[in-house]
C-alpha cells in the first residue's frame, strides 16, 4: 500500500493549546488589537476542522471580538456552539467606550492600506476575496461603542442564519462556578455541562446540555492596572485605598479637562499611554486625524512620504523581532530610530508650522502642559503611528523652544527613567505625582488636574490561566509561539 503523508495546517492549534482539547485565544496577549483577535479565532476554528473535521459541538467562553469570530465561524461549518459570556452582552468592553477611536488598520500605517477601515478590505488589487469573516463598513476610525455595535450586528445575523448557535450572557456567581468546576474536571471526565437555567441571548429559551469535544477560552486579557498608590507629600500609603484612573475601554474625562486648560499627567510607556498623550495635546480624536492634518500642507506632506518607507521598515522588524524575542527590550531599537527620523524632520520649518498648527492653543495669560511619565528610557510596545506621532510632536516643541515657534501652544514634557510613588490630592481635581527618578534620592513632582495610567494589564488577573489552573511557565512557552505575526485577514 502507498504511504499518504498528510499534512495539516496547525499553527493556530499550536499557539493556543493550553490543555488537551482546550485552547486559550487571549491570556498572555499584550499588544494585539481586536482584529488580530478576529484573525487568531479564525484561524484556530480553520485548523481545529483540518485536524478533525468530524468534531460536533465547541463551547467558547467570552464574547469579545475573538470569540465571536470563533464561534460564528465554527457555527457556519455545522458546528453546535455555546458561547458564554459573563457580562450583559457580548463585546461589552468595546460597547463602553464612546471616546475611543479604533479601526481594523488605522495601526498598520504607514502602509498605504491603513487609511482605509473597511472590513474585509475592499481593493481588489492587493487582496483576495474574504466573504465570511466580520465586516465593518466605516471608513475613518470609528468609537470602539459604533465598532462593537457592529460587530454584535454582524454576530446577531450571523446567529439568526445558525440555528446551533447559542449564546448565554450574565453567566456570573453559581453559574461562573459551575462552569469553571466543568472546565476544571467535568470536561476531562468527559460529562455533560448542565447550561439548563442560563439567560440567553435573543429568543432561545433553552434549556441545553452540551457535550463539547473542545473548548475555546477567549476570557480576555484581564484586568487592566489603573491604580496608583496614595501619597502624603512625603512618602506612599500603600494601606490606603489606591487612586484609581480610568479604565482604557472606559469615557474618559482627559479631553474636556486638556480642552478646559488643565494640566494632564500620563504614566506609562506602551500604547495606551502615547494614544492618551496625542488625545491631550491634539483637538483631534485620533491620530489619523492627526497625520491628515499634517499632510493639508504640501511640503509636509512630501517630507512624510520621504520617511515612510523608513519608518515601515523599522516597524516592520521591531514586530518580526517581538514575535521571536521575550524580551521587551525589544522595542528599544525601534524607538530610538523612530526618534532619530523625527529629529530629522523637525529641523524643517514646514513640518514644524504643521506640526504645531496641530496642537492646542492655550488660552491667553495661562500655561498648560501634558506631562508623560515613563519608567524606561524608550517607549514599549506601541504602533508606529502613535510612537511616531509623539516623537514627532516632542521633537517639534524641543526645536521650537529656541525661537520661541510654540509659545502659544500646550507643552510637552517628556520625563524618562520615572518611577512613580504616588498620587497626591491637593484640592478639588487638583493632584501632585510624586515620582522617583533612576539613581536619584529626592522626589519630584507633578501637578496635575487629570491624571491617566496606563500600566496595562495586571498579570495575576488573566481569566484563562485561571480557569484551567496554568502555570507561569506553561504560558509563557506557549505564548512565544502565539505572538508571532498574523495575517491581516483570513
Ligand atoms: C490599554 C489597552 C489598549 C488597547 N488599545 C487597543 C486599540 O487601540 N485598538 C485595538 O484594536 N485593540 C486595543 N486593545 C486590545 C483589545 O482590547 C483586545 O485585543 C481585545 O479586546 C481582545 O479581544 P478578546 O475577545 O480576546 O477579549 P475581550 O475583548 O477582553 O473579551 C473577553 C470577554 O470575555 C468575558 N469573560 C471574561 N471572563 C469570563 C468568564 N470567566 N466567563 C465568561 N466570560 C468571561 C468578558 O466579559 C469579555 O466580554 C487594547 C488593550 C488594552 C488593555
């Protein structure tokens, strides 16, 4: 008999098994958008099929974008799929924010194709065909509020077209522990779960038992740190209640407080933080509008298509290099090259006027500043178009300094090497931060009328490792293997 080699496409098995028939889309994913959510749940339902196609049912715990993309593409190919959700309704993370912009490609710049937010794309001369995946007709960056909003539009004709679809939200208290002490030793033993007093989304009414052969954990990344110590003036309360900050996926007070001349103080060196800063120091919302503000004046514009293909070469190995390095570090090398092209183009005077016609003017009589206060010397994980985009403005007001360019303008100050102690109420939204420069003994301060931090996520809250009880060193091995870079779309 000839031998048959078969080969099976099993990245996306690979990158998220976390125990046998169990995968885990989000836990340990730091800097992914909600697109590559999408495209990693996608994927994982594509492999999960080619290596057995005969599997019935699938049960996916969490209803963000990845969960929803796994759960509608494994219904279309005749799987029964019960999504549970822990909130009121599916994507309620993204549903709560109105003041954040966000866009499937908005962070692929400076490739061309990120000005255009359409989902799939839409321009046949530069990609295939892609017909069943999530679609998203805006074409600017739209609120994360309108984005959930169509996503969950998407999801519900999708589900009226799968009748094995179900979905049950509020699944909180003795449901949650049911289902956690299901994850943790029912579905090895291979039992029933009991779903038969669930709430369930639109007119299904139950009741339902499942079987699943596997399970998809797309829980989340976890809870995001917001939190900073409360300080007297002279040293931290680390007993007290801490100072809590907005949530990223939260409305925010940061504009209406930079629009009404107050001071902004930002912590934290990653994405959020530098989106923060250019919503601080910018009229704009996001920053394409930014850059098309920037590109309104022709000999700017000209000076930003010199340093494009630069600058996408430079993102485009930091995040080659991120995939096959731990090390955040990493990013270090980005940094300082995105800074050195900036300073290249701050010395002309074209892209200074733009730059600076981009800022907030500041009302007479009064100084305002955005503070942003980072523990390294470089900024982390974060895309290019906002790592780019603050560098820029930075570069700019250092250079304007001397001739005086930016004086009616919001300042920017930049402090490196900044280890914060905590937060200090001085009057009504009137705050100092107290902070601990690197080798330094004598704190300095910062006011502040709003302060946001941006630690990212607090590692010990990732729900996956929860549920299935991993060990820190099981998760970090399977990580490396999911941060490599996926498609755009699939
Ligand atoms: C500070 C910050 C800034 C970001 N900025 C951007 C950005 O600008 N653009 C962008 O595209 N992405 C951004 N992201 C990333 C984006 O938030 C994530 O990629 C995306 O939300 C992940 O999708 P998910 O479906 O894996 O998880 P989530 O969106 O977190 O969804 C998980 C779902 O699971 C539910 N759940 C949790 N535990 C349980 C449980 N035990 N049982 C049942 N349900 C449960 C939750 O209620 C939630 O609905 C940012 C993230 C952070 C932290």
């Amino acid at each position: 008999m000839k031998n048959v080699l078969s080969v099976f496409d099993c990245f996306g098995l690979l990158a998220s098994k976390v125990a046998p028939n169990v995968f885990d889309l989000s836990s340990g994913q730091y800097h992914v958008s909600l697109r590559d959510q999408i495209v990693r749940g996608r994927l994982l339902v594509r492999d999960l099929c080619a290596v057995n196609s005969s599997f019935d049912s699938l049960l996916v715990v969490g209803a963000g974008a990845g969960g929803l993309a796994v759960a509608v593409e494994a219904a279309k190919r005749g799987k029964r799929v019960v999504v549970l959700e822990a909130s009121g309704t599916p994507m309620w993370r993204q549903m709560s924010a109105s003041r954040r912009y966000v866009g499937p490609f908005m962070y692929e710049w400076p490739w061309q194709f990120s000005r255009n937010q359409e989902y799939p794309p839409k321009d046949l001369t530069i990609w295939d065909h892609f017909e069943t995946c999530p679609t998203l007709s805006a074409v600017k960056p739209s609120t994360a509020k309108e984005f959930a909003g169509q996503i969950l539009g998407w999801f519900d004709a999708q589900s009226l077209a799968c009748p094995e679809l179900h979905t049950a939200v509020d699944v909180v208290g003795a449901l949650q522990k049911r289902v956690q002490e299901y994850l943790r030793t029912g579905f090895r033993t291979d039992q029933s779960l009991d779903l038969s007093d669930m709430s369930w989304r639109g007119e299904f009414t139950g009741p339902l038992n499942i079987k699943p052969e596997y399970i998809v954990l797309a829980a989340g990344m976890g809870v995001e740190n917001c939190t900073l110590p409360h300080h007297d003036g002279v040293e931290a309360k680390k007993e007290e209640d801490p100072f809590k900050g907005t949530m990223f996926w939260e409305d925010d007070a940061l504009q209406e407080h930079a629009k009404n001349g107050g001071d902004i103080v930002v912590i934290g060196g990653g994405d959020g933080a530098l989106q923060d800063v250019l919503r601080a120091l910018t009229n704009h919302d996001h920053p394409m509008q930014t850059l098309e503000q920037l590109e309104k004046c022709k000999d700017t514009a000209e000076q930003l298509e010199r340093v494009r293909e630069q600058l996408q070469t430079i993102d485009s190995q930091a995040r080659l290099m991120a995939g096959w390095s731990w090390d955040p570090s990493e990013w270090r090398v980005a940094d300082r090259l995105c800074r050195e092209v900036t300073a290249g183009l701050a010395v002309q005077a074209c892209v200074r006027t733009s730059v600076i016609e981009c800022l907030r003017e500041l009302d007479a009589g009064r100084g305002q500043k955005v503070t942003l206060l980072i523990k390294e010397t470089y900024f982390d994980k974060a895309y290019m178009l906002n790592r780019f985009l603050v560098h820029l403005i930075h570069q700019v007001l250092e250079h304007a300094k001397h001739g005086g360019e930016a004086d009616k303008r919001i300042g920017f100050d930049l402090r490196t090497e900044m280890n914060v102690q905590g937060v200090q109420k001085v009057g009504a939204e009137k705050y100092k931060v107290h902070c601990l420069k690197a080798e330094e003994i004598v704190t300095t301060s910062f006011d502040a009328d709003y302060i946001a931090v941006r630690f990212g996520i607090d590692r010990k809250s990732i729900p996956g490792l929860q549920m299935v009880h991993l060990r820190g060193d099981d998760q970090r091995q399977r990580t490396t293997l999911s941060r490599l870079p996926l498609p755009f779309v699939v």
